[in-house]
C-alpha cells in the first residue's frame, strides 16, 4: 500500500510539476508558519535562562490585601526588605537590590533621556553581563561610576570604547563610565539603558535607605530586590516564615490595625518572573501562557492539516486523471466502442433456448 501511494506521488510530481508546485508550495507555507511560532515560544520560555544559577534567583513580590478591597500584586519592595531577607533567612546567599530612574544624560550638544537603575555593587555578580570595554565588577565600587549599554554608548559618544568618558547627569553630576556592555537581550525581564551605583550619596537607594530610618516609620516601596539562594536550600521553608517576616519588617498601623497584616511577601523564581500577573512596578508587560498554549495547538494543527492535505493531495492526483486508487484510468478508444458495439447488436439477433430432454444440447444455440 504504502509503495503504491509513494509511486503514484512521484508519478504526479514528474508527469504534473504545476500541481506538484502548488502542493509543495502549501506544504512549505505550512512549514514556515509552524517555524515561526516555534521560534516565539521558544524566546518566551527562555527569559532570564542564560543568567548562571537562573534557577537559584528570586525576586521578591509583595501581595497588599486592603480592607474591603481586592489584592494588590506590586513588583517593588521597601528598601530594608533586602537586608531582612539575609538576616532572617540563613537559606539566602547573597541578596541585591535596583532602583529605577529616568535621567537626563549631556553630552556636548547631545541631550536625551535614558532608562538609568542604581545598582548595589554586587548586582553584576547575581546577573552577569558581556562586557565590550572596562571592568564590570568594579565599575559600581565607585560613586561616580556608569554603566553603559553599547547602544547608549553609540547614542552619546559614537562608538563602543568610551571607558573614562564623562557624562553629565540631570544637569548636577558628573558621571564617568566604568564599562560598557552588550544590549540586553529581548528575553529579560531587565529594561535598563545604564546602571549607576547605589553607595553614590545622590543615588536613589542612599535616598531611600534615609527616609526608612525610622524604624516605625511607613516605607516607600521603590526598590526590586532579588535574593539567591544557597544550593539545594528550600523555598518552602522560606515561603513558610513570610508570614512573620512581613511582622517583623513592616511598620506603621492605620486605625489601629497593625499594616503587615495586609503584606503577604512571595519569592518567584527569575525565570517565572516573564509569565507572572500584571503587577505594579513592572519592568516589562507580562507573556500569557495561555497565549502561548494556543500558539502551540495551532501549530499542531497546521501540521496535521498541511501534511495530510499534501499526501492526499499528491496521492489523488488532479481531478479526472487519476483514480482513487493512484493509477491512471485507461481511455477508450472509438474502435473499442465500435467493437463493442457489434458485439451486442449480433448477440440480440440470437435466439436462446431452454434445453429440453429429447434435444441435445448442441441443439439449444441456433443463429
């Protein structure tokens, strides 16, 4: 069966090559379709994954329940959260923290906006980066350090070697740039344009480290802060002691209603962080996995329909040419139909009788 529908196929790609065209043709639109969508889910499922110990690093969420009101998904954290997660949580490696600000950089006539993080000087060690130029794991040990990416270098300086040059930020201070580094990637929850340090004490995180002095005071939650966590330690035991964390570390009380009793802190893994819920604060809209689901079906589908539509298609052959069965029906010739012809009408001129027992039966045909 299977050689007969294989030699009828290629029967109809050498003896019809327009209708063998067009099958390939939907075939391989079919094929391309597929291609594409495979390419898509394949870059939303890889956020974050080329970071070494993905797998290890959290960012910590925090989930506001007000009275009469709906939960509240925020992306950012109080400055001190940070510092508590390490001391409460002997699981916790290492932690670190951003703080985002549009600033305005100068350079000679040059004048744009830029998407600028303070960074604590250990960031680059949780997410490392390509460098092009400079030392990356010392350029946040200095106050007046910067970090480019190459296209904001190119967009100032013109070129991608810029280590030592200066930039004047929001029209008050001079920064210099430590290292510059490759583009983030599409596939990152991270937006950023530059990275300045945070010890700086004009830095957004010296800033907010000052105003949550007060121990009972209320925190601004401006800061993103990640932690990493030791091998094989396990997030249940930390998800199991938010609970008081949220006691310990957030203060205030509204009507004498105690404030972390509306916090519920969460650790989602680096690389969910892509497919969580919109939330205040992101860096980037979040993908939908169920967009993502039906992608997958579909492409299932165009398969399904474009391969069985080809082999039914190149088996069939066109319409009147070839049988169901893949061969070539015979035609008749106009002698045949003659012949055929003849055949009956001097079969009608015949006379048939039923033998009888006194006849032979040579006797039963007569003309």
């Amino acid at each position: 069966m299977l050689r007969n529908y294989l030699a009828a196929a290629l029967h109809n790609l050498f003896r019809n090559g327009a209708y063998a065209v067009i099958n390939i043709f939907g075939l391989a639109l079919g094929f391309a379709a597929i291609i594409l969508i495979a390419l898509f889910v394949r870059d939303e499922y890889s956020y974050d994954h080329f970071y070494p110990d993905y797998d290890r690093v959290y960012r910590v969420m925090e989930t506001v329940s007000p009275p009469g009101a709906g939960p509240i998904r925020i992306a950012v954290t109080a400055s001190n959260i940070a510092a508590g997660m390490k001391l409460d949580f002997p699981e916790v490696e290492t932690v670190t923290r951003l703080a985002a600000r549009g600033v305005v950089f100068r350079q000679g006539n040059i004048v744009n906006s830029t998407q600028l993080y303070w960074a604590d000087s250990n960031f680059f060690r949780i997410f490392p980066m390509k460098v092009i130029s400079g030392n990356l794991d010392e350029a946040l040990n200095r106050p007046d350090g910067l970090v480019l990416t190459r296209k904001t270098a190119r967009r100032y300086f013109g070129r991608d070697d810029v280590v030592g040059k200066a930039l004047e930020m929001d029209r008050r201070y001079t920064m210099h740039v430590a290292a510059v580094i490759e583009d983030l990637p599409p596939n990152t929850h991270l937006d950023a344009e530059a990275f300045a340090p945070g010890i700086a004490s004009f830095s957004a995180l010296t800033l907010l480290d000052a105003a949550d002095s007060d121990p009972n005071a209320l925190k601004s939650e401006n800061v993103y802060t990640y932690v990493r966590l030791r091998p094989g330690a396990k997030v249940a035991r930390i998800a199991a002691g938010m609970k008081d964390f949220a006691l310990r570390h957030v203060p205030g009380e509204v009507g004498g209603v105690r404030i972390a009793k509306a916090y519920a802190f969460s650790l989602v893994p680096l690389a969910d962080i892509h497919f969580q819920p919109d939330s205040i604060a992101d860096m980037k809209p979040p993908g939908d996995p169920r967009t993502l689901q039906t992608m997958i079906g579909i492409a299932g589908l165009i398969l399904f329909v474009a391969g069985s539509n080809f082999v039914s298609m190149m088996t069939a052959g066109p319409r009147g040419g070839r049988s169901r069965s893949g061969f070539v029906k015979r035609r008749e010739r106009p002698a045949d139909r003659s012949s055929r012809s003849s055949w009956v009408s001097a079969s009608s001129t015949r006379h048939w009788h039923w033998p009888s027992p006194s006849l032979p039966w040579s006797w039963c045909y007569q003309h």
